[in-house]
C-alpha cells in the first residue's frame, strides 16, 4: 500500500536549498580567502583595504624608534672607515721597524768601510747572507715565536731583537759578532714586519684589508724616506764627538745612528697593541658592535 502523505502546517521546505547548502558554504570560503589574499598582497592597499577598513597606523613611539635605530646604523656607516684606520700604535710599530731596518741598509756602508775596511764585493756577500737567513729562517721562527708567544707577544720579541741587533752593529768588539749582528738585524725586521701585518689583519674587517694595509705600507716608504736622510746628519754628528770622553766612545765613529734606531725600535715594542678577543670584528653587519681598529687599543 502506498503511504498517503499528511498536510502539515507551516511554510512549505525548499528541497533545493537544503541540497545546495554545502556548495554555498564552499562559495562564502573562496570568497573570504581570495579576499584575505588580495588584502594581504603588497601594493594592493594604498589607500583602504578591500573589507572597507582603512590600513593600519603604526604608533607615534614605534615610529620614533624605528627612526632612531636607522639613524644609529647610518652613523656606524659613516664612522666605520675611522675605525677601520690603523691604530696610532700600529702605525709607529711600522714606522720603528722600518725606520731601523733602513738605517742598517743606509748608513752602513760608511761604518764598515772606515771600521773594518769591508769593499763592495764584501758587502754585496754581506746583503746576500742577509737576504738567505731570512728565506730560511723566517717559517721556523716565526712559527716557534707564534706557538711560544702569541702574535702580539712575537711582534714585541722581533722589536727588541731588532734593536739590540742594529746596536750590536756599531758596539760590536771583534768583527764576526759585527757581520751576526747585521745578519740578525735583517732576519729580525722580517719577523716583526710579519707579525705586524698579521695584526692589522685580524683586527679589521675584510672589506677594509686593502685600505689597512695600503696606510702600513705608506707609513714603510715614510720611515725609508726619513732614515737615510735623519741617519746620515746623525752619522756625521757622532764623527765630530770627542773618542777620549765616554759619550764620544759609545757613540762616536759613526755609532750614533746605529744606536739612536735600536732605541727607537725597543721603545716601539712597548707599544705593539693586543689583538682583538674575538672574531666578532669581522662581522659583515653594520649593526654589530664596535668591531674595527678601535679593538685593537682595548
């Protein structure tokens, strides 16, 4: 038997909403996300947002922060090749050693020649043998220096060895200590000329490593520049100093510029600066921490 459907009371049901429900709810989701994309996408709200909302206004104090910090990073970038400069210390260091290893070069052909008679063939063996001790004995030492010592602590060595070395030149009482000495005093700059541009290399950034070391090399062609030129007047000074007095025996003869670079070049070891601490100073941000040369004196 076929059921009799019963009249009910109230407003008639729609079969076709209640079957199209799901796909209204899909529509409503696509429209909310689409709407959320757009708004989302850059450039796309210039003026107000795509619900009618106008954007969002940051407050006054973020503002002001924000502002504060780009105008730190713009003053850190203005200063950072003043930090990036070499350290006075640095510089007078450099200046010292090649100031002294100049003035063995300048001057001594004038002592040698008056004291012990050496000709240009001796001399050019002389400047060879120089040259061989520091080909070969430059890696070793310098490696031992650095294990035993550290770089700073190698750099002082090389400075005070250097000293006593061009000393011993002009006081040197039989003439083999002379020629060691002249020897040594070759090797000795080597190593502390080393030292120094290791130092100037770990305490700068990378991108400043060619200004560094173009300043220590401008400051080297100063101290060639004024040695020869401060030695000679010096040289021609000590000739003049009475030989029965104590002064005169110490630096007379030609001993005075000998002995006026090896002070200079012990008194700079007291200045060699430390390296940096860490190896923060190589941090490409320039919102790091004051890493540059400026380390270097701390």
């Amino acid at each position: 038997a076929l059921a009799t459907p019963v009249a009910t009371s109230g407003p008639p049901v729609r079969v076709e909403d209640a079957s199209q429900a799901p796909r209204t709810q899909l529509r409503r989701r696509l429209r909310s996300a689409l709407r959320f994309s757009a708004a989302r996408a850059p450039g796309r709200e210039p003026h107000g947002r795509l619900d009618g909302r106008l954007p969002s206004v940051p407050h006054p104090a973020a503002v002001q922060q924000s502002a504060l910090q780009q105008d730190q990073v713009r003053r850190h970038l203005r200063g950072a090749h003043l930090r990036d400069m070499p350290a006075p210390a640095l510089v007078g260091c450099t200046f010292a050693a090649c100031f002294a290893f100049t003035s063995g070069f300048a001057t001594y052909p004038l002592l040698a020649r008056s004291r012990y008679d050496l000709h240009a063939r001796s001399l050019g063996l002389l400047y060879a043998a120089t040259s061989t001790s520091a080909a070969v004995g430059l890696v070793p030492v310098s490696g031992a220096l650095r294990r035993a010592l550290g770089v700073a602590g190698a750099a002082r060595v090389a400075q005070i060895w250097l000293g006593i070395a061009l000393a011993a030149i002009a006081l040197a009482p039989a003439r083999p200590s002379h020629l060691a000495a002249f020897v040594a005093h070759g090797l000795a700059f080597q190593i502390a000329d080393t030292f120094i541009g290791v130092l100037a290399s770990e305490s700068c950034k990378p991108q400043a490593q060619g200004r560094v070391q173009g300043i220590l090399q401008a400051t080297q062609a100063v101290g060639r520049m004024t040695s020869p030129l401060l030695c000679g007047s010096l040289y021609s000074f000590s000739l003049g100093l009475n030989p029965k007095t104590r002064l005169g025996q110490i630096l007379g003869s030609g001993n005075l510029p000998f002995v006026f670079a090896g002070t200079l070049a012990i008194a700079s070891a007291a200045t060699v600066p430390m390296p940096p601490r860490s190896p923060a100073c190589r941090s490409d941000d320039p919102r790091a921490a004051d890493t540059g040369w400026s380390n270097i004196t701390r």
